[in-house]
C-alpha cells in the first residue's frame, strides 16, 4: 500500500468514524486494516496512526494484534530519529 492509500484511507476514516449504520462500520474496519498495517514514513505518518491505535488500545485493543503492529512501526521510525 503505498502513501496515497494510506493518506485516502486516513481522510475516509476521519469521515466515516462518525456514522453508525452496517456499511459505515465495515467500511472503518477496511480503513483501519489499511492505517494500521502502515509502516509509516514520516511523523506526521505517526500521529495519524496513533490517532487510530490510541482508541483501539484503550477499548482493550484489537484480537488480531494489528495495534501493536502498528505502535511497533511506530517505535521503529521514532527510534530513527534521534533527540
């Protein structure tokens, strides 16, 4: 998946996160799957992600360990950038 898609699936999942009806929820679901399985490239990258893992993780996290995929590729790309 390359930045577009994640980009388009960050601005569609800030959209549909509001609705509630069947369609909505699967399609969150395919957006998340796309954000969370990222490697991200930049910290903006980051901060998007976390802004999806953070109310995941906080709801007892998710059974397929996509979260901590993501907080993982997170880690990697802080851990790149020296302080």
């Amino acid at each position: 998946m390359g930045r577009a898609s994640f980009s388009h699936a960050i601005v569609q999942f800030s959209n549909l996160n509001t609705s509630a009806d069947e369609a909505a929820y699967r399609a969150v679901e395919t957006l998340e799957r796309v954000i969370l399985d990222h490697v991200p490239k930049t910290l903006a990258e980051a901060a998007a992600m976390l802004d999806v893992v953070i109310p995941e993780v906080m709801a007892g996290g998710r059974a397929d360990g996509r979260d901590v995929k993501a907080l993982r590729s997170i880690r990697d790309l802080l851990g790149a950038h020296p302080i």
